[in-house]
C-alpha cells in the first residue's frame, strides 16, 4: 500500500513542477506525450511494487526475429 502511495506522490509533485510550464508556454502537444509516458511509467511503477510479472520486452523482439535469424544462418 505505501510503495503506492509513495509512488503516487512522486506522480503529482512531477506533474505539479511541469505541466504548469507546459501550458505556460502553449505546449499542448508535448504535454500528451508527457502525459502519456507519465501515465505508462506509474502504472508500471504500481505493477512492479505489487509483484506482478512484467514481461521484458527483448523476449518479444527474440519471438519476432527468430524465425529471421534461423532463415539466414540456413543461407
């Protein structure tokens, strides 16, 4: 529960120090993507501090290229 809450913390402090800039400035566009790779980092953030299992993202890439990779050694 705390790691959560810690987490979330640390969420609103970031987003208290840079969105205010952000639409200062009429960054609205940048202030998306902000948002959206704040949103992805916490909820992976929450995911780890509850133990759930969160793939790696080279397994994925070995899935995809595998079959590539065996294709050119046979050549």
């Amino acid at each position: 529960m705390w790691p959560v809450v810690g987490i979330l913390v640390l969420a609103i402090l970031v987003c208290a120090f840079e969105v205010p800039g952000l639409l200062r400035k009429r960054f609205y566009k940048d202030l998306v993507v902000f948002s959206c790779l704040l949103f992805a980092g916490v909820a992976l953030c929450i995911a780890y501090s509850q133990d759930v299992k969160i793939p790696n993202p080279v397994d994925g890439i070995n899935y995809l290229f595998m079959p590539l990779s065996k294709w050119l050694e046979k050549l």
